[in-house]
C-alpha cells in the first residue's frame, strides 16, 4: 500500500508537472512572448530559465553544476524510495508526500536533461508586494511534499 500511494504520487505529480510546462511555455508560446497576465497582480505568467536551485540560487549556466543537481536530486528520490520501502513512516501520507517530493524533482530533472535549466513560469504577488521570482509546478510538489514528510513524521496510522 505504502509503495503504491508513493508511486502514485510520484507519477501524477511529475506528468501535472511537465503537461504544466508544456501547456505554458509551449503552446501558450510564454517562451517566445516572456510574460501573460492571468490575474494580476495575484496570478501572472513569467518566463524563466533556472540554472540552479530555488530563487536562482547555485545558478551560473556552469554544466558541472546542472549536472551536479540532476545527481543531488536522484540521490534524494532513491533515499526517499528506499526509506519508504523500509516501513519506517507512521502515517499513510508519508509515502504520498515522499511520493511528491520524488515527482516534483524528477520533473526538474527532466527540464534540466532537455533544456539544460528547469521552466519556470508562476509568479505571484500580493497585496502591494511584488515577487521577483518565478517557480514551477514541481517546486509546488516538492514544497508540498516536503512539508508532509515533516507535518506527518512521528504521528501513528491509527490516531487514538
């Protein structure tokens, strides 16, 4: 069961990722036109390429670091699938949300494999703050995911 909802996870958030970018970039042509104003200033559509993690950060267009994080990002899924194999988790989301993480950093994966960055393309501001950055899909997974692994660490299957 465990192993199931993981995979599950895994695929569903790693295909909601990349059909994402590819409506978006692609068909929308947010490559070639740079921006679209969904619901501004709440919801708008960015072009960006990230070389590095979030926020752009460990980002220089250098193709050791690409490869470097395509790696650091495979060694993460395989501890995490090894860790959820093991039955170590108490609550049944533990493996959904380790099934998340795992989607959303093999989408990024994949973008760095084809392009040589990951797409990015959701910007969001609020409330007369402007946000400078641009994430994906997947860094919406991964946070997810990674905020269940903590929320649900330690809580049994069976509450009392």
């Amino acid at each position: 069961m465990a192993a199931r909802l993981m995979i599950w996870g895994a695929v569903l958030s790693l295909l909601a990722d990349q059909v994402s970018k590819y409506l978006v970039v692609h068909w929308m042509a947010l490559d070639q036109r740079l921006r679209i104003d969904v619901l501004p200033p709440i919801l708008n559509f960015r072009y960006g390429e990230n070389t590095g993690i979030n926020f752009g950060l460990f980002g220089g267009g250098d193709d050791a670091a690409r490869w470097i994080l395509i790696g650091l990002s495979l060694v993460i899924c395989v501890a995490l699938v090894v860790w959820i194999r093991r039955g170590k988790h108490g609550h049944w989301m533990m493996p959904l949300s380790a099934g998340l993480v795992i989607g959303g950093a093999l989408g990024n994966v994949v973008d760095r494999l084809l392009y040589g960055y990951v797409l990015d393309f959701l910007n969001m501001s609020c409330c007369g703050i402007r946000n400078p950055f641009v994430f994906n899909v997947a860094d919406i997974f991964i946070f997810a995911g990674a905020a269940g692994l903590i929320l649900f660490e330690g809580r049994s299957k069976n509450p009392a």
